[in-house]
C-alpha cells in the first residue's frame, strides 16, 4: 500500500486519502498491536449508537453504561440521537469540523450514476483490504 500513496503532512484536506481507511489502518497498525484497536462501521454507530457503545465498553474491558444525557430522552430516532451527539461536538469540541474537515452529520445530493459507479470501481479494492484487514464486513453503499 505503502508504495502507492504519496501523503502530506494532515489529512484533514486530503479527502481521497482520507477515504482510504485500510492504508490508514496498516499504518496505525505498524504501531499499535491489532487487538488494541476496535473499528465500528459508521451505520451501526448511526442507526444502533446502543449497540456501538456495547462494542466498545466490550473493547476496553469496561462496564456498559447507558449514557442517558446523550442517548435518553424522548427522541431516540436516529435524527434525535444524531442532534444529541451533535449538540455534545458543539460543546467540547467546537473546532471539530474546522479542524478535521469532517461533519458528523452530513446529507448529500443522489450522485449521477456514472460518478457513482467510478466511485464503487475505484474503492472496490481498498474496501475489501478493509475488510480483510478487520475482518469485517462493512456497508459501503450509504
């Protein structure tokens, strides 16, 4: 992998880079032994944020907690839950998005087919490194 990426210092604008988590997990990975390091799909954290924290209270060996200021409440839809975990990003860490480029929440416009399907081309063997890397199974198409 190593031999085909030519990255800068920070990534935070470098978005191809950033898309390519198996190069970036081999690279923790030369420093951090695999089982110290839990990857979670980012549907399950969406759609079952429960079930994400189970996993990694699991991880580091700690006891489940309900977490009931972020996730209690009336709403507990994915919307609900998702302004809920916002509002906390907003509070402590306010330069989040400045800083990382990156959105917790984030819609997007339907992509032209034929954009889509370069994309899906283009990632096809990155994503299954992923996967063989993690063991995983992921769901690339949301």
């Amino acid at each position: 992998m190593q031999c085909y990426l030519k990255v800068k210092h920070g990534i935070s604008s470098q978005y191809i880079y950033r898309s390519l988590y198996a190069a970036q997990l081999a690279h923790c990975y030369q420093s951090i032994p695999k089982d110290r390091i839990l990857v979670l799909d980012s549907n399950l954290l969406r759609k079952h944020p429960r079930e994400a924290l189970r996993k990694v209270h699991a991880h580091l060996g700690i006891a489940d907690y309900a977490y009931p200021d972020i996730l209690g409440g009336d709403d507990v839809s994915e919307k609900g839950i998702a302004a809920k975990v916002q509002a906390v990003f907003d509070e402590w860490y306010p330069s989040f998005e400045d800083r990382t480029g990156w959105k917790l929440n984030s819609q997007y416009d339907h992509l032209p087919h034929d954009v889509e399907k370069r994309l899906r081309n283009f990632f096809g063997v990155p994503n299954k490194l992923l996967e063989d890397l993690t063991g995983g199974k992921f769901d690339f198409k949301k």
